[in-house]
C-alpha cells in the first residue's frame, strides 16, 4: 500500500502497480498496435511498392503511420479514458495525478513521448523505463516522473473501517493527548492492524499489538490513566486523531433545518451491530435516567386592600386597578 495525498490534505491509501504488471498490460497494448499497425501497412501496401510512388515517400508515409499508432494509440486512449488503455483495462490499472486525480490531454502527452523516446527507446535498449521502474518506490518511469504520474491498482479487496471509539471515561484523557509527533505511516500501520484484527493468529495478534502500542505510547502523552490493552490503546489515539483531522478539514456550512436536518452525532459513540468491537475494548457507562422535577404552583395573588374611600390601596394588588 502507498498514500496519496489530495489537495485537500486528505491521504488516500492505494495500491501501486509494479513492473511485472505493467509490463504485461504494456504487452497488451503492443500487440493490439501491432495489429492494428499490420492492418494500415496492408491497406496501404499497393500504393507503397506500386510504380508511381517514390522510395522516399513510402518511407516517409510508413515513418508517420508508426508514429501514428503507436504514439496516438496511447495519447488518445488515456486521454478519453483518463488514464485507462487496453492493457490497463484488462488488468485493472489506472494513470493518476500524484494528487490522486485524473490524468488530462498534457500528461497523456508527456508520457507517451517520453515512453516512446527515453523510456522504451531502442536506442537505448529499452532499459531505462525498466531500472527507473524497479529503483523507484512508487515504480514511476521516467515518463510518470517528468508528468507527474503514478500506476495505481484499482482492482483491490476493499477493507472495512476499523470500530474507532474512545471510551467514556477515557474522552478526556484523549482529548489532551499529544499526538503531533505521531507519523502518518505509523497511524496508518495502526488502522490495518485494527481492520485485520479478527484474521490474525491469537500469537501474532498479540505480538503485533503489543509492539504497535509500544511504539505509538512513544510518540504520544500523557499515558492513559487506567491499563489497557493494545488494541484498546491503539483505537482510543486513532480515534481521537480522526477526530481533530474531521475538524480540521471541516468547512463551515449554513446550518440546516427543519424536518430533514441532520440529527447530532456523538463522535465517542461505541458502533453497535455486526461491526460492534470485541468485549476486550470494554463499553461506556450507561446514560443516566433523566428526572423532571414538577413544575412550581402558580404564585397566588394578593387581596386588595381599601381605604375609606372605596380605592385599592396602591400596590396591594395590581390586578384590583
């Protein structure tokens, strides 16, 4: 797996397609232009060999129908397609920006040329695509590096979320954590553990746990108040990260209302269903009964008072006015 990360700042987990892969959906795409390469020269062949054309211009003629389909071949397709070939269809692949978004006409363009005059050149034995490929970490060939592109995969098995929670008489402990010097690599190491949590053996499981607890407890603080396990421990800081990016990437929308608006969400709650965590990540407190106190009896009013005269006394009793 590789991260991505968009123009929002949001780091998106892909796969990176490798050099067996790509050399084989690259095949693909060859022997389509070849035949479609076979199939133009044929059409053309009685007028090239035919007396009245020249040597010069058959060459010629022949030089622009190569350039023609093998360079327009790739410009085209991945242009229309947005980073998508023949090859690449078949096999699941897919050209994107390094920002994880589609490929337009320029990148298409920088690609194929550099794919047809540096990477895969003849004259430099084809060799160069091939070692940049294999010493890159994203398998980039010189042509993605100029343009700005990478392979990705996107035939994968989807992985559900992690059950991110904190517990409730951890919230504010989790709300003063440091979390800082915790690196993306190292989080996301975290989250795959978590999403894998229920397929590892009872021995790794724990292995695992214990060592991605340890280093995380490194870079965090304060330490919890109360023991946890690891996986505990691990869901409670992821929980809590995911929390504070929300609000940092969150933009500041008019407030809807009326009887479609949005209910209040707890961002601590506990997921409940098929997805709930395992018993070891313990449970929040039931919430307490709410009691309503009867309302106070209505102030009584005061009797008016009169003098001799037959008028209230003033502020006996407003209501005698």
């Amino acid at each position: 797996m590789s991260q991505l990360v968009t123009g929002e700042a949001v780091v998106l987990q892909v796969r990176i397609a490798r050099m067996p892969t790509r050399a084989l959906a690259c095949a693909i795409d060859v022997f389509i232009q070849v035949m479609v390469l076979s199939g133009v020269l044929g059409l053309m062949f009685g007028f090239l060999f035919s007396e009245q054309s020249s040597e010069a211009l058959a060459v010629a003629l022949v030089m622009i129908v190569v350039l023609l389909v093998v360079i327009g071949y790739r410009l085209v397709m991945e242009t229309l397609t947005r980073g998508r070939t023949v090859g690449k269809m078949v096999l699941g692949l897919k050209v994107v920006r390094d920002d994880g978004s589609s490929i337009r006409f320029r990148h298409a363009l920088v690609r194929t040329l550099m794919w047809f005059f540096v990477d895969f050149a003849p004259w430099f034995a084809a060799s160069p695509g091939i070692v940049a490929s294999l010493m890159n970490k994203q398998g980039k060939r010189i042509g993605d590096m100029v343009a700005g592109t990478v392979v990705i995969r996107e035939r994968q098995q989807a992985m559900s979320s992690p059950p991110l929670f904190v517990p409730g008489h951890l919230v504010a402990w989790a709300q003063s954590l440091e979390l800082s010097q915790l690196p993306d690599e190292l989080a996301n190491t975290a989250r795959d553990y978590l999403a894998r949590y229920t397929e590892l053996q009872p021995a790794a499981r724990a292995a695992l746990g214990e060592t991605l607890g340890h280093r995380v407890a490194q870079v965090t603080a304060p330490a919890p108040p109360t023991p946890m396990i690891a996986p505990a421990f691990l869901s409670a800081v992821l929980a809590e990260r995911r929390r504070r990016e929300l609000i940092r990437l969150a933009v500041v929308r008019p407030v809807s209302t009326g009887p479609f608006a949005p209910a209040p969400s707890d961002q601590y709650a506990v997921p409940a269903g098929p997805f709930a965590p395992p018993s070891p990540y313990g449970a929040l407190p039931p919430e307490p009964v709410p009691t309503f106190a009867p309302p106070p009896p209505a102030p009584q009013p005061t009797p008016a008072t009169h003098n001799a005269q037959g008028w209230a006394t003033p502020g006996s009793n407003q209501s005698g006015w």
